[in-house]
C-alpha cells in the first residue's frame, strides 16, 4: 500500500531548494527511495542551481547537467542576468566531442524565443544533444512551450516532470511572479510553540538555533530584498546581509525600512551602524519608508549615498498592493530592475498587518521547541482592541508545501492557495 504523501515536496527540499544545502555547502541531494536515474541526476541539477543564487535575478536561478553514458560532463548554473544561462553554460563547459547524443537535465524548461545570448533549445540542437529531462514548466506566456516544440521538432526526445514539484518549489518567485504580476511578498519569523515571537521586553536573540539563522541568511539571497519595520532597527540592530549562510555569498539583498513616524531620527549609533554595514563593500542597496517631512530630519548619514534610496510615499500606508507595486517600480527605475520578491523579517506587529491584509503569499516558520510565556510579541496581538480576529469564514488558509526539523527547531513552509503551484498533490 503506497504511503500518501502530506506535502508536495519529498522530505528535504523546499522553498529554499535543498533545505540541508542551505545550511552546509558540502550537503548533497536528499536520497529519495525509490530514486530512478532521471530522478538522481535531477536532484544535481537542482543543487546546481542553488549555486546561481542571488546572482541571476531576475532571471531564474536554473541548474543544468549534461549526461552522457551516465557520466557526468558537465554541469551548470545561469550567470548574471544578461549572460548566459544553465544549458549554453553547461554546453560550453563541456568537451565537444562527447555532446552528440547526450542528454541536458534542466530544472525549468529551455528558453525558446529572444535572449540575450539566444535561445538555449537551438543552442541545445545544434550541439546534438539527444533527450531533454526537464522538471518545471515555464508559465510565462510569452515563452511557455516555446523551446520545448523546438526541440521536439529537432527530434530531441524529451521527458517532462522529473522532481517537478521540488523545481517549482525552488523557482516559486519567478513562477509566482507570472501569476500574480507583483512582487511575491514571503513572511519569515522564528516562534516559540506558544507562538511569541519575542519576549515581553522585546528580546528577541535568539528563538531558533544556528542552523535554522543560517538557513535564513541563505533565504536573505534567495530573495530581492529584506523587509523590517522600524521597531525591530530600534531594538534588534540587525545587519540585514546574508553572512552565516554557506557559500556562494553572490549578493545581500537590498534593505526595506518601514518608518511611517520617521522614529530612525532616534537611532543609537549601533543601530545606525549595523544597517548601514559600511565595513561590507557588498551590502545591499536600503530603501527607507518614510514620509518627506519626516525623513528629512534624519541623521546625516542616513541620507542617500551610493546605492541609497529614500521612498517618499504617496499612498495609503495600508494600501499594502499598491505600496509593494510602487516600490518595485521606484526601485526599478533607480537601480534597472524590478524587485520580485520581498522577505519581510519584521517583528509580530508588522507581520500582523501584512496578514490581516491578506499580503504574504509564503511563508517560512521556525517553530522552536520551547515555551515562554509573556502577553506581547505574539502574531495578530496588537493593542487590546486594534485587532479584532477573524471568524473561521474569514480565516486565511495556505498551503503546507514543506516541513524539516532542523536541530529543536522545526522550518514549515507555506504558500497561499491562490498561488500553489502543486494542483496536482491534492493538500
């Protein structure tokens, strides 16, 4: 009798790809029993791609490996947006003569149409590779199927879903992203079981283990840019870069500060020095939140510099759809590229307003095995009366994609139901 499967994803993947790659660079793919031979090599593919992280955005962070008599020779990862992806990659790193009837496995489906180097599929013919093993479809439109009847018009030989469910995983935002056509917004907080989020003098350091922090700093690359509010600035001193992760470091995200009071005017020099992180030539660009007469009373050294942006809102604070979108263009237009995807680390009552707002659309939960107790610092607990809760009717339901237990903590993984990308495992 098959075992039912609770989740979509086989146990050791998730949204950050291969969880255990995540926390230790030398960690290799999950063994899945049974594991056919397309599955196996899949499974280098997608911690091939995890090797692109932060740097191809905002193309996906694909992984190729060509294979031939059941030999690697080659492996690859897409480059810097504008070079060249996974399979012209992996083509040019191996030796000619061994390309003829061999076969690429990709974690998203070639590209077909305009690219800046060509389309992958006809670099793919031309080489003479025979079989195609693909996992995740591209549900652009504009591209969807395109490389994919190339090949089959070549007479490639070409097999679909192979780890279709862990390549979706992987690639959620920019898969996301087609459908919802706005930036993918990802929740990330760590939770005592009786849900605090902080003790009640606003400690917070730390709920989860090394392990689970360093699975999060490799989170922070994964995504465009990391959200907080002031208050977490204020009192938690957070750098906000991607240090404590494996390596590749390719980037730090850029750094969201949400300060509607214009409260950064009282940051402590540790603060200050900690999100601007001077000493690191790398850290990520900082975006603050704030209105114009409130942020010009901010330190001196808190006003643009180099990659420094200050967003000088004209919309609701509340209006969250339209704040994300007018971010991402703002930022676009500064910087040459949109932002698809935003983690938000902000502390319960941030958290709080995104949810009841109905504005994450994944999650990740570090659930520590442990109790503190206290009456602050919970998710959905503001001021007595500021939060009424929702009736069952009204509950925001998601989906549980993946779930690992990492040391005492335990990482659950979740998307919005309107966003799953996992039809076919029924929840």
């Amino acid at each position: 009798m098959a075992v039912q499967r609770l989740s979509p994803l086989s146990y050791g993947y998730g949204l950050g790809g291969i969880i255990a790659r995540g926390i230790d660079a030398g960690a290799a793919a999950p063994y899945q029993n049974p594991m056919s031979e397309d599955e196996r090599f899949m499974s280098l593919a997608l911690l091939e791609a995890m090797e692109a992280v932060g740097r191809s955005s905002p193309n996906p962070s694909v992984g190729a490996v060509i294979v031939k008599d059941g030999v690697v020779i080659a492996k690859a990862s897409t480059q810097a947006f504008g070079l060249l992806h996974a399979e012209t990659m992996a083509l040019s790193l191996a030796p000619a003569d061994q390309l003829k009837g061999a076969t690429c496995y990709v974690t998203l489906e070639p590209c077909g149409g305009r690219a800046k180097q060509g389309p992958c599929a006809e670099a793919l013919i031309a080489a003479g590779i025979a079989r195609v093993v693909v996992a995740a479809t591209d549900p652009n439109e504009k591209a969807a199927g395109l490389g994919l009847q190339k090949l089959k018009d070549a007479g490639v030989q070409i097999t679909l879903d192979c780890l279709s469910a862990e390549a979706r995983a992987w690639h959620f935002p920019f898969l996301a992203y087609q459908t919802k056509k706005s930036p993918i917004i990802i929740g990330k907080w760590a939770q005592t079981l009786d849900g605090h989020l902080a003790d009640d003098q606003d400690n917070s350091q730390w709920i989860s283990g090394p392990r689970s922090r360093a699975y999060t700093h490799w989170l922070r690359q994964k995504y465009d840019a990391i959200m907080v509010g002031v208050h977490t600035v204020l009192h938690d001193h957070p750098r906000l870069t991607a240090r404590d992760s494996p390596l590749p470091h390719a980037r730090h995200p850029c750094k969201i500060v949400l300060d509607p009071s214009g409260r950064l005017e009282t940051a402590n020099q540790d603060a200050l020095e900690a999100l601007l992180d001077e000493a690191n030539p790398k850290s990520g660009p900082i975006v603050y939140w704030c209105t114009e007469s409130k942020v010009s009373r901010y330190p001196a050294n808190l006003l643009p510099y180099k990659d420094q942006i200050v967003h000088k809102p004209t919309i609701d604070f509340l209006n969250w759809s339209a704040f994300f979108q007018s971010l991402s263009d703002d930022y676009q237009q500064r910087m040459g590229r949109y932002l698809q995807s935003i983690m938000v680390e902000g502390g319960s009552q941030l958290l709080t307003l995104l949810m009841r707002s109905n504005q994450l659309d994944a999650a990740h939960i570090f659930v520590r095995a442990g109790f503190l107790g206290g009456s602050r610092n919970r998710i959905a607990h503001l001021h007595q009366g500021q939060n009424p809760s929702l009736n069952m009717m009204q509950r925001h339901d998601y989906r549980l994609i993946a779930s690992q237990q990492i040391d005492d903590d335990v990482v659950l993984e979740c998307v919005q139901k309107r966003l799953d990308l996992w039809p076919e495992v029924k929840a």
